[in-house]
C-alpha cells in the first residue's frame, strides 16, 4: 500500500531519492599509500598527498577501483570501461586542496537495480543511476575547544563510493528497506563494512512532496545522516514541513538542510549547489580510467552470493516462508550458521531454533553468531534429538539454556542429567493409570463433556515423570483411557 501524508488539501506522495557514501574496505586511501583503517589519534594517518602539500600527485589504488567494480556488479549495474576522474571545487578547512578528486561526467559504474523487501511481504526494485568513486574529505571537529574548531585529516583522501539511487523509493518505511539492504550487498561483497555510527555509510536523502500524479515538487537535500532509524525520522520531519509550507501559500526552495536529532528537525544549511557551482574539470593529474571487459569478467566470477540470491534459494530448496529467509540472510554469516545446521536436519526446524532461540539470547547478550557459544553443528545436534524422539520440545528448551551457558554438546547433556524421553508405552501407561485413579471427579468430569479437562490430565502425567514422557504417546494413550 502507498505512503501518503494527509494535509489540509488532502493527500501528498513522498518521493525520495538517496546518495550513500560508502567508504571502501582497503588498507590504504584512494590516491596514497597512507592507512584507511578507523580509529587511529588525530592527524597520524595523513601523508603529503592527503595534506596537499606542493607539487605532490596522487597514484590510483588498483585495489579500490576492483572494490568499486565488485560493487557494481553486485548491484546488478553497468561497469563503464571508460571512467574519469574530475575536480570538484569549493573551499572547506577540512579539504587542503580546495577541490576533492570525484567523478562527474563518466562515472565508473553506471545504471543498476535494487531490490527491496517491505515488512508486508512485498518486494520492490529501486533503480540506482550510478556508482562513481571520489576521495574523502577530512573532518571538522567543532566540540573539542570553546571558541576553536579542530581539524582531523586521517580520513582525508580515502576511498568513497558514492552509490545515487534514482527517485523510486516513496516514505519512510522504503527508504530504510533500501538502505539496509544496500548495507547487507556492501557487507556480503566485502565492500564496506556498513558501520553508519563509525561514518564508513553515510546517507544524502532527497525529499520532496507532490499531489499524486503531479510534476516532481522541488527537492531538499538532508546532509550525512547516520542511521537507518535518522533517516526514517529525518524523512517524516522534512515532508511534513514541505506540506504545511505550500498548504500556507509558500513555496519550497532547493536548499541543503542537516537533521537534528536531538530537536528532532531538519534545518537549512546552505542553499543547494548545482554542477556548475563546483567547476568540475577533469583532473590533469590522472589519465582516464581505461578497464579491460576481461578483468571485469575475472572480478565477476569471484562474487559470492548474493543476499536476494540466497534468499530465493533458501525458499526455494528449505521450503522456508519469506520471512524466515529474510531474516537468516540479514547477515552473511548468519546464512552461514543456518545452512551448515541445516544441512543434515530439519530445515524448517532449525530456521525456528535460529530465529526464536538462538537470536534472542544473542541479542540480549549483545553478541554476533560468529560469538555464538552453540555452534552450527551444536545445534544440528540438538535437533537430532528432537526429531528421533530421544528427548521432547519442551526439554530441548532446557537442554539448550544449558549448551549456551556452558558450550556442551546436547547429547553429553541429556546423558549426564538424565534427561532421555520415556517411550515405553508400558511405563507411561502405569502413570497415566495412577494419574487416572486419583483423580475420579475430573475423569467423570471429561467423561460427560468437559473435554478442556484433557490438557489438565497431559499436566499431570508430564509432572510425574518429569516432563520426560513423549507428548504424542501420552496424549494416544490417554484419549484411549479416558473414552
């Protein structure tokens, strides 16, 4: 169903389009040799190009044009051949050169394909326009001294991927569908890490509103926003402040705004730029970037699969629902974890223990599966169990609290506490006789119609022998007694 905003006028479509900044997984920037890793003191991983010092030229990191590559075809995208790098121009304390070295005119990867999963089910294809790579700029700290702002350059000249969707993606809900699946492709590529809070993933929203089927409104840009929830946040705030401006007779001005999460709105920043403000020219100090098809094909035959891939596959050969697959793909390793349990059990049993169990104490533990102290053929272990009868649903539970706390197999389990099911329909019988004989008024009860009383007879007979007994033989044999 669509996103619509109600106004005074009636009803308003949004209609977003994102440009996400990826910062490229490499040991090095784009243009130097100098670290790309996170974290370092202020100022330690900058060399002479990344400061800009005279007469020093960048050199083109191979290995981050192969990431942005790798990128694109995992975006289902067109790898340009021909790609070259331009100078952006506009003055920034935290830019030493006055220009940043980006992409313009010929991007190195061109239209692509998204697609997204909706919460009901649905899914959806979001274009994407193009893919170009550029280099990062420093970053201004303005909270470190009262009336001074600090400049850090460690990120200065690393590797960015700009990935700009076209303006398919209407409210809140798509736009982060579409930014977590992006997340999910980067990190299943090996691309970029996906981490929003360290900055490595940053997102530019466009947002503007139209009456349904009129021209595109004129857009506002919200700035470096940081998370997948300030994005849906962000997007709800500025939409209704474009309606309520042109419901009172005003009108909107392309500008670029920033959100505040703290007052949780969007305000203006600067009015928004075009091409021409910047001076693109192509930068004389690199040749145009000139790819061989067989290299491209070399990097294509590399690529792992991919989460949609999996996804249709994990419905397809485990006959799981959507969103069981959904939610096992969300990350790579936790597909991992699924399909190496799954592989000699019950699919669909496993996918529950994964999603219900599993995830619930990881989570609350604040852990990764890869910190998982049940592992994958643990677990498979456990099910075993299950599904050869040797011990119930409900004792599993138990059994598994126990693997988790202590990291034992489930079969040393069950055998040291003594925890195997009863199926010896003649032991379970000799229960559900004593069961029968002390309690005449509740038998005569369910005799005569109050068949509710059932499941307090199951009760007693799991009571007395501790749970142990197989639920399906206790409940044959019981409906057989009690007729």
């Amino acid at each position: 169903m669509a996103y619509t905003l109600k106004g005074e006028t009636g009803e308003w479509e949004v209609v977003i389009g994102m440009e996400v900044h990826a910062q490229v997984t490499a040991n090095s920037k784009l243009f130097s040799g100098a670290s790309a890793t996170f974290g370092a003191e202020p100022n330690t991983q900058v060399s002479m190009v990344d400061a800009a010092m005279p007469g020093m030229l960048p050199v083109l990191n191979k290995y981050c044009v192969e990431q942005a590559v790798r990128t694109g075809l995992g975006l289902n995208a067109a790898i340009n051949t021909y790609s070259v790098f331009e100078r952006k121009n506009y003055f920034y304390p935290d830019l030493p050169q006055g220009y940043q070295i980006s992409q313009f005119l010929h991007p190195i990867v061109g239209k692509g394909v998204i697609e997204i999963d909706l919460p009901d089910g649905s899914t959806k294809e979001i274009g994407v326009t193009r893919l170009h790579l550029e280099q990062d700029a420093g970053k201004s700290l303005h909270d470190q001294h009262p009336t001074k702002s600090f400049v850090d350059l460690n990120r200065s000249g690393c590797a960015l991927m700009e990935i700009v969707s076209e303006p398919d993606i209407r409210g809140p809900e798509e736009a982060a569908a579409y930014l977590s699946k992006l997340r999910m492709i980067l990190r299943y590529l090996g691309t970029c890490d996906g981490n929003m809070e360290e900055g490595s993933m940053r997102a530019d929203v466009n947002v503007s509103v139209r009456k349904f089927g009129a021209e595109l409104g004129t857009r506002c840009e919200i700035k470096n926003v940081n998370s997948v929830k300030a994005v849906q946040q962000a997007i709800e705030y500025e939409a209704r402040r474009q309606i309520e401006i042109i419901e009172g007779g005003g009108s909107i001005k392309q500008e670029t705004r920033l959100w505040d999460p703290n007052k949780m709105e969007t305000r203006s920043m600067r009015s928004k730029e075009e091409a021409h403000d910047y001076r693109y020219f192509p930068d004389p100090d690199l040749l145009p970037l000139e790819l061989d098809p067989k290299w491209i094909a070399e990097i294509k035959a590399t690529l792992p699969e991919l989460p949609d891939q999996k996804k249709h596959r994990f419905m397809k050969d485990y006959g799981l629902p959507l969103y069981d697959a959904t939610v096992l793909i969300a990350e790579r390793s936790r597909a991992d974890y699924y399909e190496s349990a799954a592989n000699s059990n019950d699919p669909k049993l496993i996918a529950n223990w994964v999603l219900n169990e599993l995830l619930a104490l990881l989570n609350k533990d604040n852990k990764d599966i890869t910190e998982s102290p049940v592992k994958a053929s643990q677990l498979g272990g456990l099910i075993a169990l299950i599904s050869d009868n040797t011990i119930s649903g409900k004792i599993a539970k138990d059994v598994f609290a126990e693997m988790y706390a202590t990291g034992q197999d489930a079969a040393h389990i069950v055998e040291t506490k003594g925890l195997k099911q009863v199926t010896d329909t003649g032991a379970i019988e000799k229960v559900i006789d004593a069961v029968i004989a002390a309690n005449p008024d509740n038998v005569a009860a369910y005799r005569s119609g109050k068949d509710k009383l059932f499941g307090f007879f199951v009760g007693q007979v799991l009571k007395e022998t501790g749970g142990k007994a197989n639920p399906g033989m206790v409940n044959d044999l019981l409906k057989k007694k009690l007729s």
